[in-house]
C-alpha cells in the first residue's frame, strides 16, 4: 500500500528534516532527481542527453528553485538549457546563479520582442525549440489555475513535461483543475506522493509519478490517504484453502432486483459468484431469472426465506417504495455486515429511521455515486476525500464515493483512492457488479475498508481488460456491464499474478 501525504504534512517532515539537514542540500537532492529523470526521459525521447535542448519555466518559489538547479545539473550532462523565468525579481537567487555558472542561458517570459498574449520572442524560442521541458512554474504552495502568461507558454510547449513535484495549475490538496494546467508526461515528487497525483484531474496531468526520496523517511506522519498497489489485492484475494468448504469461505446474500428489473439481480448475483469461492444466496423477485442465468446461486423469493448469510449486498433495483424499505430493514436488522447501494441509498435519504434498524456493531457499507451522495449529504464539491470522510464519520459507514476515482473513507478517518487511467466502468449496471463484488468479500471477514479498496481495483481492471480485449490502450471498445462482469476473473487472475 503506498501512502499519500498532504502539503501540511511535508512541510511538517520537511522543517523536521531542515532540523539535521541544511534546506539547500535538501533541495539539491530533489533537483538532482528531477536532473537525473529528464536526462532518462530524454535519452528515451531523443538517444541522449547531450546536445539536446531543455527549456525551464520558473515561477516565484522554491519549485522554480529546484527547476533552475536540475538545470544546473542537466548543463553538466551537455544539455543546451534555457530558464524562462515568470516572475524575474522572485527567482530563487542560489539557483538563478547555480544555473548561470553551469553555463545555462536565462530569458524573461515577457521579455523584449513580446506579442500580443505578452511573451517575449527569446522566451517563445526557447519554448518551441525544447526537446524538453521542466515545469517548475508552481509547487506546494499552488492557489488556482496558471495565470495567463504561464498558460499561454505552456500552451506553446510540444516537447514532453517534467513537472517538478506537481503539474503546476492543479490543487495541490484535491487534484481539481479550474482553468489551464499543465499536462505532464511524467512527475517528479519528493518525499511521499501528494493527493493531486491520485485525486481528479491531477491524477491524470501528473502523468508517470516517481518519488524521490530527500531523506524526509521518519519525520513522516500516518499518511492521510492510501493507494492500494495491483500486488497488494492480488495477495489478499480470499481463495479456497485446501481445509475449506463453500461454508468457511462466507455465504453472501444477495437483495437486488425486482420481477420488471432483474438485471440488477442477474448482474450482483454473477459478481458475487465470481468473486469468491463461497456460496452466494438471491432472495427477491427475480428468483427464476437468478437461477436459470447463475444455476449455483440457491434463490429464494423473499429475504426472510433466504438462510443463513454471512454478509448481505442489497439495493440496485430493489426500488424506493413500502417494500424496498422492508428488505432493507431486514438485511439491517441481520446484525451482518451490509452493502448498501443505489435504492438503498435513496431510501436512507428518505428515511433516516432506518439507521434505527442497524445492529450497532455490523459495518454498513455505503456506495453512491455523485447523485445517490447528494441525497444523502448534499453536493459532493471539489474535495471529495473530505466528502466522503465526513459522512463514513457521521454515519458511522464505510463511504465508497464512486466516479473515475473511487474514494473510500472509513468512520475512523482512513481513506483509500482508487484513481483511474480510464473510464469504461462508466457505464449502466456496473454498479450493480461493484456492489456483489463487496458483498463476497464482506463474507469473507475482510476489513469492509479493505474490501471495498480491493473490489474497486478488481473493478475497474475488469473493465479494462475486457474493454481492451487484448488491443493496446489506445483502441478499447465500449462495454458494457456484462462484459466487465465476464472479465472479473481474469481480472482477479492477473491481480494475483503480480
Ligand atoms: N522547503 C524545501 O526546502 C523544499 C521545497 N521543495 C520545493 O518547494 C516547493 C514549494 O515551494 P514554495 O513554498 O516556495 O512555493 P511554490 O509552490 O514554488 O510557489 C511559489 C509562489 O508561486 C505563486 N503562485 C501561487 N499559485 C500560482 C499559480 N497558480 N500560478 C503561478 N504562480 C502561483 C505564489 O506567489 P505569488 O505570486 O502569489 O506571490 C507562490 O508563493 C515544493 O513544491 C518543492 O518543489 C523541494 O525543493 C524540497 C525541499
Ligand atoms: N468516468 C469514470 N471513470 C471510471 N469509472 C467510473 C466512471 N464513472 C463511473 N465509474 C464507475 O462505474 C461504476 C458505476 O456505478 P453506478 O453509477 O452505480 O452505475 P449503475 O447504477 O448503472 O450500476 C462505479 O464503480 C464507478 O466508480
Ligand atoms: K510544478
């Protein structure tokens, strides 16, 4: 599991840090990363370092300082490197004269020779001639989108993008984007990632995130956010062990669906099928569809007939009236572990007095999407972790806030993201496979946190793999839910061979 800090929190390590370590030998360090990360990037890009062209967009702080010394570093390497500076009278001096000793040229953005959007003829040259481009414009202390003279290089640049610690114009705290951003092909971070590189919009501009280490180390707190790796679900897949019988494994209960509306049903009942190992029991109106489509499902009519379960997943297609409200005060009432999704979430909304159904100590799972969360608690907005993290307290339920990136927040404060490279799962009834997927893993025992983390990987892969079909990324083909649900075990198979 890799960890995500926030800005305070670095800042918290990093004067830790200064402590035993001066702060320009520590900035040193992270620009000798983004140094040595350009020169491989360029050496991809072009065959070498050397005689290649690296222009640098400098801003007004310490980012713009790592920017002009990674162009130190980069000169030393016989890169042609030209600094283009943003705001002239605020360059870090050290890193200003470090550059020029190297040997580095120096332009101002809206120097002589400027056009009519205000950049300077020198400043649009080094721009269009760069094999490279190092984006130290902004960092940790990022308010708002790029100003327009920033915006309007950047949007000159052809040659592909380092950002220095962050793709400057995007929030540092919640990865949003209001206006023009940089869109980087790769980010060099320091210390621990920072939520933009897995949140929103940020997620996607960062591009490839590398981090480097500048010796922050212990001075780090808990991380505020966790990112499951592919190699962490794959070794927590729940699957069979040779003292296991369909029992030990966990039976879960499947409520969703109605006679009019059994795809719901059909679609969380295969997912649970497929997830696990265990048993998987329907109870709802469509039974005989259930059965004839997944023959190892043991379906019943009605939630009171359906047996004994260790977990129960309910809602999609159960619909909001008198009797979606009874199987969801049931499956409350079970003292089980429950997930609760679309109808149910809507019926909550309602009806607040079915929380009084709940057994105190069973885990309540919640999983709407941005509509179903506004019932709840009003519009999501651009902080989503601080969303999602202040209903799981205040309903005391593990919240997953659906969308490209999946947030799941636990009543203790915990959050996981999942961040998305791709959106296939976008689509009707996907939901629907999501929520059987949780649901078998509750019946496993597993931390309802966790499970909703590795449900929502095996999730998204899924859609991938069955989207790609085998083709590069570039030539998917929409799916659509029972094609990602016909993927879940391959899905899981390439999970657990990472
Ligand atoms: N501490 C250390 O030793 C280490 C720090 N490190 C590095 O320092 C970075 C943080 O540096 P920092 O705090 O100096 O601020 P930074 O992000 O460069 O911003 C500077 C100024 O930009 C402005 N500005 C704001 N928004 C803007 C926008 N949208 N578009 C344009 N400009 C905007 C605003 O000034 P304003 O113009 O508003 O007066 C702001 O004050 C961090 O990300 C990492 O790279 C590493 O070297 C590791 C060691
Ligand atoms: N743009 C997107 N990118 C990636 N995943 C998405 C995107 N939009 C939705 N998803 C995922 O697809 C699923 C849709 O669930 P939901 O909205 O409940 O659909 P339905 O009710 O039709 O089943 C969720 O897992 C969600 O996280
Ligand atoms: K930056």
């Amino acid at each position: 599991m890799q960890g995500v800090w926030t800005p305070d929190q670095i800042r918290a390590a990093e004067r830790s840090v200064f402590a035993r370590t001066p702060e320009p030998l520590v900035m040193r360090r992270a620009a000798f990363a983004v140094a040595a990360h350009s020169a491989r990037l360029l050496a991809e890009t072009t065959g070498a370092t050397a005689g290649r062209h690296v222009t640098l967009l400098v801003g007004a702080g310490n980012n713009g300082g790592d920017a002009l010394w990674a162009g130190a570093e980069l000169r030393r390497r016989g890169a042609g490197v030209t600094a283009v500076l943003l705001a002239p009278d605020k360059a870090h001096p050290a890193g200003l004269a470090a550059l020029r000793r190297a040997g580095g040229r120096v332009v101002e953005a809206s120097g002589p020779g400027a056009d009519t959007a205000g950049i300077g003829a020198a400043a649009t040259d080094a721009v269009q001639r760069a094999d490279l481009v190092i984006d130290g414009i902004v960092g940790l202390s990022a308010r708002g989108s790029l100003r327009p003279v920033a915006a309007e290089l950047v949007a000159r640049v052809e040659a592909p993008i380092v950002a220095v610690d962050l793709p400057s114009g995007v929030d540092p705290i919640t990865g949003a984007v209001d206006g023009p951003a940089v869109d980087a092909d790769l980010t060099v971070t320091f210390g621990g990632r920072k939520p933009c590189h897995v949140l929103g919009a940020g997620a996607v501009l960062s591009g490839s995130v590398v981090v480097a280490d500048i010796g922050l180390g212990d001075d780090l707190p808990e991380p505020d956010l966790h990112v499951l790796e592919p190699s962490d679900v794959g070794a927590g897949w729940p699957v069979p062990g040779a003292s296991d019988d369909k029992y030990s494994q966990g039976v879960v209960g499947v409520a969703a669906g109605s006679a009019t509306y059994p795809g719901a049903a059909v679609l969380a009942a295969g997912s649970a099928v497929q997830a696990t190992s265990g048993m998987v029991r329907y109870a709802g109106p469509a039974a005989d569809v259930v059965r004839s489509r997944w023959p190892e499902v043991v379906a019943t009519g009605s939630v009171a007939d359906a047996g004994r379960v260790q977990s129960w997943a309910v809602g999609p297609g159960i619909g909001t009236g008198a009797s979606g409200r009874e199987v969801l005060r049931h499956v409350l009432e079970s003292g089980r572990p429950v997930c609760a999704d679309a109808d149910s979430i809507t019926l909550f909304a309602q009806d607040p007095t079915l929380w009084d159904a709940r057994e105190p100590d069973a885990a309540v799972v919640l999983t709407p999407h941005a509509g179903e969360f506004e019932r709840l608690a009003g519009e999501v907005g651009p902080d989503r972790v601080a969303a999602a993290r202040e209903v799981a307290r205040r309903d005391d339920v593990v919240l997953l806030l659906k969308g490209n990136t999946t947030v799941i927040a636990a009543p203790d404060g915990r959050v996981l993201v999942n961040p998305s490279t791709h959106a296939w799962p976008a689509t009707a009834g996907s939901g629907d496979v999501l929520t059987g997927l949780i649901g078998a893993l509750l019946a496993t025992g597993m931390d309802p946190w966790l499970a909703c983390g590795f449900a929502a990987h095996a999730h998204a892969l899924a859609a991938e793999l069955a989207a790609l079909g085998g083709a590069g990324e570039e030539a998917g083909a929409p799916i659509g839910a029972s094609a990602l649900l016909a993927a879940l075990p391959a899905a899981i198979r390439t999970l657990r061979s990472t």
